[in-house]
C-alpha cells in the first residue's frame, strides 16, 4: 500500500449522523480525529431525515424520573438502566449546546421552548422544529464542525476495522475510485447507524444497511438485542411513489387519527388509553392486525387522519409532510393518508458501557449503532436526544484514550486486498442478492414472526450470504462489501430472534405462550459475538 494511501490520527469516527458529528466535535481537541463519511456530511443518514424531534425534560411539571420510567416501559424495561439516566439526565444540557450553536427550535409565546406529546410519554416533553428537527440538528452540528480542525472524508466507506491484538487500531476503508486506505487510530468510534435497509419497506436512507454491526462483530464485539427492530407504525404506502416514506409521529402527536376502512377509530380496541399516542410497537401491531384482518385499505394500510385540524396549524407544525404529500397529489388538509407499518430503527445493537465503550479495547460506539439505551422498543423523539447525551460521551472518551503507537499486521490488509479480488470474479449483481435479501427478510422476520419462518429465513439468508458476488467496476466494490453486511446483519437479527423465546417490545413471536409480564420477564439480553451467543436469563434491574 502506498505510503499516501496510509492516515495516522488519534480518533477516527465511523460515520457522519448526528451521533458521528457530535463524536467528532467531542474528539477534536484531544488531537488529530478524521470522520469518515459513507455519503456527504449532512445530505446522508437518517438524523437529517428525522422529522418528529428531540426528548427533553424542561418543564417544572415534568421530571427526569417520569421521562426514566417512560423509557424504561416503553422498552419493555430491557434498556440498561445506567444508559437510560445519562439519557434523561444530560438531554436537557445537550439540546442547550445546540441551541448555543444556533439550532432554531419552535417556541412557545417566544419565551420557551415548544414541546409536543409522543407515544409512551406521560407529559408533552418532545421539542421540535416544525416536522423537521432533525435537519435543523444536522445544520447546526456540521457548522459546528466547520469550526473545528477535524479532518472529513467525504463518500469513503469502512469496509474492515484494524486489529492490534485484541484491541482495535483503526480500519480499512473504500474512496470513491474503489481506492484503498489504511487508517490508523488510537481510538475508533462507530456511528454508522441502523440497519433498517435489510428490509423490503423502510424509512432508512441508503446508508442503513448494518455496516456498524457487521463490522463491530467481525472484529469480535458483542451485541445485544439484535432481534429488536422497531417497524414504525406510519409509513406511506400510497401513492406507490411514496411507499415506505416516513409519515412523523408528530402527525399523531398534533392530533391525527388512525381509522380503518370501516371508518373506525381502531386504536380504541388496542390501548383505549392512550389511542394513537401508545407506544409504537402498539400501534404497529394494531395496524398489521387491521389489515390481516381485512379491515385495511386496498393498498395494505389504514388512513392517518389529520383533516379535522385547523388548515393553519398543519401548516404550522407540518410543513414538511404537507408539502412532501402535496408532490404526490394528496392534500393531507383534504385528504388522510394511507400508511402501513415499515422497518425503521434499531434498539439491538453493539453493547457499550456508559461511557460508549464496547466489549473491544479501543472501539466506542453510539446512536443507533450501539445497543442497550432503548431496551425493546423506542419512544419517539428519544433517538436524536440519544445522538447528541452519546455521541460526546464517546467522543469524549475516545478523545481521551492513551496515545500509542500501534503495529498492523499486512496480513490484515492483504485479507482485504483478497476480498476486493474476489468481487472481481464473482457471478451475481450486489443489487440483486440485496432485493432478495430485503424480501426475504420482510415476509419472515417482520413484525410477527414464528421459529419455523425465523429457521427457514436464516437458511435462505445464509444461502444468499454464500453467492458469490460480482463488482462491475471499481465503484461498484463497495455495493459488494455493503451488501455481504446486509447479509451478516440480517442473520444476526435472526439468530437474535430465535433466542428470545418471548413476547417484548418490537418482538413478537406468534408461537409463544408466556404467563409473565416483560417487567417480570426471566429474560433478559440475548447476546452475540464470535465467542458465542446466548441470552441472559436475569431479571433486569429497574
């Protein structure tokens, strides 16, 4: 490998959503910290794309031990209790650095901060700008790193991490050109993400194709909770052209109503608490079962409702959905949208301690890439908080891990020099193992699931994982690598799956009969690593 082709820093941070940027800025005055971006810093990831917004306690009504509980019962109380307070705790001060750095939020009577009701939240606790937070988060986070003497590499993809021993010391990445680069790194931090992409319909952009856990587990981390994918209950599928598209919970959150082709609002026979504001993982299974059970649209979902609202406000609070509904030709003041459960985040993911160290020296993780702060199902509005309470704690801690110098076996390089060679001679199109994939995936390992589908599908992604793929030019090499990613992801789901023989949160399994509550579950995280897998039959703290 040529010598210019060879990067030495300090920190190295895989991935550019709002937890990777975050991590950067964190890192950056420890010494040298490079941010490897898969797409365009700010125009890729998901954190751009999130509407809904951002979890914090401001309120004298509201506390932190509510927002706690509500986490920990909106995740089947699997989430890690120490993650779960440095969330509720430190999300307040997180959401003020980002308004110190010019973040523009709506706000009440232009004396405080605007927040909405979510689902699982006993107070309106969500802050939000308009129905698009998350972009406003990821401007004022990228200008912030403009400030800083972080070293951006743009459209630059990770395809291996770098082994010192046992501990990791950077990682083999992909330019543009199909280029190889060798970065070595006193600390690496994963934030690359979910994984949602390994689905048929999904809300994900592009890059949620798993990348973070097919590479932490190459490596030898463990992960927990693998199986734990949440299927938003409210993505668009009519018009065809909008299938899959994200429809906010702030939809709901402003007063939206889910009816079924009956015209019923079904909700009241699911949770007549809560109605459209339950936890997610509630309103989707209420939704799936509405149209397995025939009271569906002809398109496969039920209508959101929102034209009972004042004209003003839905142009107020949801500018971006009318809008994006309006290219489509559905006036969502006129007309209610047709909306169906869709892949969207992942709770598993690679374990951490409070301070976002994984089970591998020198590798931090953080956002959605890492597991344990969301248990087994998320309440909106918690991921962007998430982003920014982890994203500086690992940017912080890996900023300031000792220097060292690290030696790198050729062996490693020259593995992955053979892996790229291979690409060349290989016989299938990574885009047509991906939509096998995605298929496969959806129809069996989706929101209801069985052990015998679950055995047949991580046979048939085991198949798939086999077929030898090929690389049509040098850019194409990393659609190889993304998708031999997909592939270990979706197996880990799987595996996960059929671990946890129970009910909780996102999981459901059709064939389990159980007489006990998630609270008092004797389950608790399923866990899997190259060393082995398994699951932890404890009782979570709580």
């Amino acid at each position: 490998m040529r010598a210019d082709n060879v990067v030495d820093c300090h920190v190295l941070v895989i991935g550019s959503g709002g937890a990777g940027v975050r991590a950067a800025i964190e890192a950056a005055p420890y010494g040298e910290t490079v941010l490897i971006s898969k797409t365009i810093v700010g125009k890729g990831g998901c954190t751009t794309m999130a509407e809904g917004g951002y979890n914090a306690v401001l309120r004298q009504q509201d506390s932190c031990t509510s927002h706690y509980e509500d986490t920990l019962k909106g995740g089947a109380y699997l989430n890690e209790p120490a993650l779960v307070r440095a969330l509720v705790e430190e999300s307040p001060d997180r959401l003020a650095d980002l308004l110190a750095w010019g973040a523009v939020f709506d706000m009440e009577d232009m004396t405080e901060l605007a927040q909405r009701p979510f689902g699982g939240q006993r107070f309106p606790r969500t802050c939000y700008a308009g129905d698009r937070s998350g972009h406003e988060m990821m401007m004022t986070l990228v200008s912030r790193l403009a400030l800083t003497d972080v070293t951006v590499m743009q459209e630059v993809t990770v395809v291996e991490l770098l082994k010192d021993g046992d501990r990791v010391a950077g990682a083999i990445a992909l330019d543009q050109n199909g280029e190889m680069l060798l970065i070595r790194a006193d600390s690496t931090v994963i934030a690359t993400g979910g994984g949602s992409r390994i689905y048929d319909i999904s809300t994900n952009s592009s890059s949620g194709t798993g990348d973070g856990y097919a590479l932490g587990y190459r490596a030898g981390a463990e992960l927990i909770d693998m199986e734990m994918v949440q299927f938003h209950p409210t993505g668009a599928v009519y018009p065809y052209d909008a299938r899959g598209r994200l429809v906010t919970e702030a939809v709901r959150g402003e007063g939206g109503y889910l009816i079924n082709s009956m015209g019923e609002r079904f909700m009241d026979s699911y949770d007549p608490e809560r109605m459209e504001l339950s936890t997610r993982d509630v309103v989707a299974r209420a939704i799936a079962t509405e149209v397995l059970e025939a009271r569906g649209t002809t398109h496969g979902g039920v209508y959101l409702d929102v034209t009972h609202l004042p004209a003003a406000q839905i142009e107020l609070r949801l500018p971006v959905m009318l809008e994006q509904f309006l290219l489509y030709g559905v006036d969502i003041r006129k007309d209610p949208i047709e909306v169906a459960p869709t892949a969207h985040h992942f709770m598993g993911g690679l374990r951490i301690t409070p301070d976002c160290q994984t089970t591998l020296p020198g590798l931090f993780a953080c956002g959605e890439s890492s597991g344990g702060v969301q248990g087994a199902n998320r309440l909106g509005g918690n991921a962007l908080a998430e982003t920014q309470v982890f994203g500086r704690r690992a940017g912080l801690s890996a900023g300031l891990a000792t220097v060292r110098k690290h030696a790198i076996d050729p062996a490693q390089v020259e593995a992955q020099e053979a892996r790229l060679e291979q690409f060349r001679k290989g016989t299938s199109l990574p885009s047509e193992v991906s939509h096998r994939l995605q298929k496969v995936m959806w129809d069996g390992a989706g929101i209801f699931r069985t052990a015998a589908e679950l055995q047949e599908t991580r046979e048939t992604v085991a198949d798939l994982a086999r077929i030898p793929l090929r690389a049509v030019s040098v850019q194409n090499l990393v659609e190889c690598c993304t998708v031999q990613n997909m592939c270990l992801t979706a197996s880990l789901v799987i595996r996960g799956a059929l671990l946890r023989n129970e009910s909780r949160g996102a999981h459901l399994r059709k064939d389990v009969e159980q007489d006990w509550t998630p609270k008092h579950s004797p389950f608790g995280h399923t866990f899997l690593s190259l060393a082995g897998e398994g699951i932890e039959r404890r009782e979570v703290p709580v």
